[in-house]
C-alpha cells in the first residue's frame, strides 16, 4: 500500500512508464506539477529537492478510461450512485467513465446530463462524461435533441441495452449525430432473436433448459449497423461485440473503410458460457457470455486491432435484485474493480496480449473512439494517471470493492496484477481499502 | 445401498447406479402398494412440503400419495392461494416454509434452475418435481421404471420422444436417464421445437430424426409429449390439425413400429392432437401403468434421500 500525502510538486521515481501512443513500456520518472505531467526522464534515480515518490517496479499508466459504464444515478442508487460508481471506477485505476444513459429518468434531455455532471464535480472520484440516449425514452422511436444534448455535455450517443430495431430510426440518428460528429454506440441484438433469452443459445442452453439467443442475433444487428454507417458516413461505434461472426463483420467493414470501432468486455474475454452450469445469476448478462471459439476470436481480434478498446459495461444490480430465480435476474456485472486485474491474469500473464496493448486498450483506445482528452503519456497532459504493482495477488471481496453492488463472478477468485491507485490531476486516490 | 445425496435436482448428476439404486426401491415399494393396508411407517417424523408454482394434477397427487404411504408429515403450498400474489419472493417464501422445520421440499417451478437457486440457501432437501424446460426426474425415473417391468433390461433397447423437445422438462430428464441406463434415444418433431445441439445431450448423445415413420421404425418403445401450449411463447407449428397430420401418433402411423413397442405419455393428454384416442387407450399403451409406477418411484426418492437404505427392513414390515 502505497503511502503518499498530496504535494502540488513531486516525482514519481524508477517506475516503469507506459506510453500507450509509443506503444512503450521504459523505466524513467515523472514529474508533476500543479496537476500536470512537467517532465518525463528515463533516469531511474531523480536529483532533486522536491519529494520524490518511490515507485520502483511499479507501472505507471496514464489513467484508464471506460467509455461503458452504468453509474445507475439518477434513478436506482439502489444498486449504485455516482459517488460509489467512481470511487469503483478510482479503485479499478480509471481516471475517466462514459456512463450510460439507461438511468431514470433516461439521459434524453440535456438537463439530465447538466445533473449529472454536477453530481459527479460534487462526488466523483474520477472524470464523468455522459453518453446520452439516441432516442427518446430509449423507445427506439424519435431521436432526441442531440444538439441541445452535446452543448450541455454530452459526448456520445447510445439507447445501450437495447437496439434501435427500426431501421429507419438508426438511419436518421446517424445521420443526424454525424452532422455534429457525435458517434452513435450500438447495443447490437436482433430483438426478435432474443426475446426472452437468458443466455447463448448452444448445446449449454439446450441442457441448462435456457432460452437462448443465438450468435447470429448480434451478427445481423451488426451487419444492418454497418451498411448504415456505410451509408450515412457518420461514426458508428459496436458496444460489447461478443461473437466470432460479429467480428468478422468489423473486420471487413474496417477493411473497406467503414468508420466503425468495437469494444469488448472483459467478461466476454475470459468467462465462457459452460461457467452457467450452476445457473449463477451474476454471470448472467448482454450480450451473453458465449463459447470458447468466440473468446479465441475476440483475443485475436484485440491483437489485430478490430477491438479498438476494453469497456467494462459495469453494471451493478443489488443483492435483492440477483438472489432470484435465473430468468427473473436482471444482467449485468460489475467490472471496474476487476478489469485490468483479470485481463493482466489472463491475457498478459498467459502471453496472449503484450501489457503495452492491455494498457492501449484501455487508455488512448478508448480515448480515440470518442475523441476524448487524456489516455497520453506526455508532457503538458494533466496528470491523470493510474500506478500498478505487475505481481500484487489479490482476491476480490465484498469487503476490498466500492461498488455499491457486489454482483461479480470474480468473487474469491486470486487475480494477478493489483492497481495501487490514481493520480486524478495529480491528487492521489488510493484504491486499496 | 445408500443414496448419498442430499437433493435430486436432476438425472443429470446421477450415476447409473445411483438410478438403479432408485427403481430397486421403487420395485419395493410397488410390492407394498399391491398389499391390502398399502402404508409404511419409514418416513414417520419427517415434514414434507409441496411447493407447487405451476398447476399440477398427476405428479402432485402422485408425490402427496407418495408421502401418506410413506406415514410423512405433509403440508401444501400453491402459488394461486399463497403470498406469491403479495409478491413474495421464491427465496423468503422457501426460507419461511424452512423455518417450520421442513425436511424436505418438494418443489415445481417454472424457471428453469430454480431448484439448484433453491440448495443454495436451504437446508432441506430438495426433490425437483419440475423445473421450467430443465429436468422432471421423477417422471424420467417412473417412465423407467414402466420400461424396465417390462423389459427387464435398457441395454440395447431404443426409445423414441415425440414431440415439443424444445420445451419439454421431460425429454431432456428421460435422455439423461436412459443413455445412463445404457438404452439409444432418437427425439422426432418439427425442427421448430427442436433445441439447438440437442444431439450432444445425454451420455453419447441422441439422434434427431424428423421424420415420424422413420423415427419409429425400430422403437421398442415411444413417447409422445405433449404439445405445451401454455409454454409456447410464439407459433412454433402452424395448426394443431397440422401437427396431427405430420407428428401425431395414429393407429395407422403405430403400424409402422415394431409389433411390441410400448406407447408411453406423461399426461396430461391432447388427444387428437399427439396421441390418436386408440393410440392412448390401445393394447400397446402403458400411460395408466405409468401413472401407477409414479407412486412408487416417488416413495423410493423420498425414502432414499431421507436417509434410508435400500433393504431397510422398514420396507418390509
């Protein structure tokens, strides 16, 4: 645990440097001053009078950024509030969160998005940008004012959770959001494949008893997406892409030059479909978790640049809300505590994914998709940064999370890699409890 | 011979001999159910409830028989009189039956899990009388026991399910059962009601064959599902008359399987729709001996899994 009281000037000294951009990983020391990073030097050890926070070993990021997650304010701080859903965010080496517009009231109107930016310059542990909805009352009916919206803050367009199932709507919102180059992020799922489904559709949903929704479902919502984005010209973003037939899409569509980018989630990475077979509540989600050659096709798709970035879709449900029967509970898990721990044990550790990428993928990555400040490792940025000890073993608990929920399969699990904390403008936020 | 388990979820988790330890029992108790004072005094003391979310004739008056023969204690509880219509939730309304000191829960429910939700948090025992298009292992078991009376044996032998396998607890509890017990299932109906991969399930998997003729051509024995219409969220056939006409079992469509084969139905019945009224009530028809086996299948579930050996000589007394 790293002990560290704010100072307005100081070096972080013999750390190891991420520098995304470069795709660098160097051992060196930073300087901050007045919240920014002054000066970066390769020297492990730093000649000076200022103090001088010993980082040796550790990495040092810039701070990561979700551009998918549920802060469930306002409207069900039940389950989480801004103060606890950033504090999460801190904890899990975020600097900055998009949240989703699925809130009551929904992010449909720009006085909303005013809320909840005051909410978060009041509570936040971390940045706040608001995702607002593409249509009113994410009714996938009429789209909203999205220049009303973008003016009071907003930053991009989702109805997450759900598809825009009319065509036409989609067509108009990218169109529309294109002209004020807003990218429009699209919860991909044929509505009428996935009615009343509770998980992949295969051979585990045939035994578990479970309504399944097929792969083909994400696929075709996909495709239709694409060929509108085609269309339109505008920016069209996939959130959580979760099959192998989805990403092939991408592929190609990035190939022709299609202005698309992609996330996943890192349950989607690392937990498959057969983890069911107890009927779990918390590893119910959507898209579903689905088979082990889609995990392959996304891993090889993080290499490959068709993911653009990781998104945690950290969406947090109460206890009361999970201990009910399968297809009662809502889906979703939380997942800013946990991301990089279980992608750095997964991935990174296995020799899947070079660290530099996992770092990318959740720093300028996301930053690029959304055209958002920060996720840079240079001088004059602010210092918004995240410090990580490589070989930290931890397991996540109830009593080690801020979430307000606990609805993680991660539980009890020992993960590799532990964020020690954030500089947020260079004020420390510890993340260890 | 000991049952060592605490809940029959589903026969998925069994082992053969764990099956045959069961329809041993239940071959017992059948013994006990011709005498003249049909009642045992092996599960005296035990509380049982019956915890019924989706409405039920055979199997629950089958498991309440099950347990007077068994000289249980029996309490009842269903989602149309009870405090499920306040909204209380599955887990506060099963932790208050608990609290009454229950031993074992007998439980249907149409969500598809609920039971093993259920052995998270209960201490009773749970016996699964249903869960959503999951398991049904006591009919698996009772339909088991029907065939083996008459054959003896599974080794060899082929049965044939006919019908809505999409949305039947039934056909995926008998396809565990019977692969396990060492007999060949082939599952027949429209490709609509067909779950995806369904050939994989069961221990070396099934056959899927759509057409009737051919799907009993060598059965030595069928059974017909119902047609769920109370589960069918969308038109998954066109029209009963259809259905009838291409999946449902006629005198005429009976010819075509061998002279022997043992017609079987899980009730409750459309007749007319899967099953011809002379089919249902013809010579080869075993649907009332089912119903009969039921009773004894059930004494042998509950008596195992409250802790009671095979050859206990309670049985016998």
């Amino acid at each position: 645990m790293i002990d560290w009281k704010d100072k307005k000037e100081f070096w972080i000294a013999g750390t190891r440097i991420a520098d995304p951009v470069a795709g660098r990983i160097r051992t060196g020391s930073v300087l901050i001053r007045r919240g920014l990073i002054e000066e970066i030097s390769w020297q492990k050890k730093v000649k000076t009078d200022l103090p001088i926070l010993e980082a040796d070993g550790l990495l040092l990021a810039p701070g990561f950024i979700d551009i998918h997650t549920h802060l469930r304010e306002p409207g069900f701080e039940d389950k989480e509030t801004i103060e606890t859903g950033t504090a999460a965010a801190a904890a899990g080496g975020y600097t900055a969160v998009v949240c989703m517009a699925n809130t009551d009231p929904v992010i449909d109107d720009p006085s909303v998005v005013k809320y909840i930016l005051k909410r978060a310059a009041e509570s936040g542990s971390c940045r706040v940008y608001v995702n607002a909805a593409v249509t009113k009352g994410l009714e996938g009916v009429d789209i909203c004012e999205y220049h009303h919206l973008k003016k009071a803050g907003a930053v991009s367009l989702s109805d997450d959770g759900k598809y825009i199932s009319n065509s036409q709507v989609m067509r108009s919102a990218l169109e529309y959001a294109g002209m004020l180059g807003l990218v429009v992020i699209s919860h991909c799922e044929d509505p009428y494949l996935t009615n009343e489904s509770q998980m992949n559709e295969s051979y585990w949903s045939t035994k578990l008893g479970l309504k399944g929704a097929h792969a083909a479902s994400e696929e075709i919502a996909v495709a239709r997406d694409i060929r509108l984005a085609e269309l339109t010209g505008s920016m069209l973003h996939i959130a959580h892409v979760s099959t192998a037939g989805a990403i092939e899409l991408i592929r190609q569509a990035k190939k022709r030059g299609v202005v698309v980018t992609a996330e996943a989630s890192p349950h989607h990475l690392t937990l498959d479909e057969s983890m069911l077979e107890n009927y779990d509540r918390n590893l119910k989600v959507n898209p579903p978790l689905r088979g082990k050659t889609d995990i392959a096709a996304l891993r090889a798709a993080l290499r490959d640049g068709t993911i653009d970035c990781i998104a945690t879709d950290h969406a947090p449900h109460s206890a009361i809300d999970k201990q009910v029967e399968f297809d009662l509970a809502p889906p979703g898990m939380i997942g800013l505590e946990t991301c990089f721990a279980l992608l750095n044990t997964e991935l990174v550790a296995r020799g899947e994914l070079e660290l530099i990428d996992l770092v990318r993928l959740m720093t300028s990555g996301p930053a690029d998709v959304l055209q958002l400040p920060g996720g840079k490792m240079e001088v004059g940025e602010p210092a918004d940064l995240v410090l990580v000890d490589l070989d930290e073993r931890w397991t996540p608990a109830r009593e080690n999370l801020r979430s307000k929920s606990s609805n993680s399969p991660l539980l009890g699990r020992e993960l590799t890699g532990r964020v020690q904390g954030v500089f947020l403008e260079g004020k420390w936020l510890s993340a260890i409890i | 011979m000991q049952l060592n388990r605490k809940n029959l979820l589903g026969l998925e988790f069994l082992s053969a001999q764990e099956i045959k330890l069961i329809l041993d029992t239940a071959d017992n108790f059948k013994e006990v159910l011709q005498r003249k004072i049909k009642k045992v005094p092996a599960l005296r003391g035990v509380t049982i409830a019956n915890v019924f979310y989706e409405p039920s004739t055979r199997t629950r008056m089958s498991f309440e028989l099950a347990e007077k023969r068994l000289s249980a204690d029996i309490i009842n509880f269903s989602k149309a009189t009870s405090s499920v219509k306040k909204g209380e939730s599955l887990r506060d309304t099963l932790e208050n039956i608990q609290a009454m000191k229950v031993d074992i829960v007998v439980m249907r429910h149409g969500s598809s899990g609920a039971h093993k939700f259920a052995s998270e948090f209960l201490e009773a025992s749970i016996v699964n009388a249903g869960d959503g298009r999951h398991a049904h292992p006591t009919q698996a078991l009772l339909d088991m026991l029907t065939l083996r009376g008459k054959w003896g044996t599974f080794t060899g032998k082929k049965v044939t399910i006919i019908g809505d396998i999409m949305h039947s607890r039934v056909a995926r509890s008998n396809i565990w059962g019977l692969t396990k017990m060492g007999a060949k299932v082939t599952l027949c109906g429209p490709p609509t009601m067909m779950p995806i991969d369904v050939d994989q399930l069961g221990e070396g998997g099934v056959k899927v064959e759509y057409d009737l003729a051919r799907a009993i051509e060598n059965a030595d024995a069928i059974n017909i599902l119902r047609i769920q219409l109370e589960r069918q969220q969308a038109k998954l056939f066109p029209s009963s008359r259809e259905y009838f006409e291409v999946f449902g079992v006629s005198p005429d469509v009976l010819k075509r399987a061998p002279a022997g084969c043992i017609v079987m139905h899980p009730g409750p019945m459309n007749r007319g729709v899967e099953i011809a009224q002379e089919v249902a009530d013809g010579p080869q028809s075993v649907i009332l001996p089912q119903v009969e086996n039921g009773v004894a299948v059930r004494m042998a579930v509950l008596f195992l899994l409250a802790g009671g050996q095979a050859e206990d000589e309670e049985i016998a007394s």
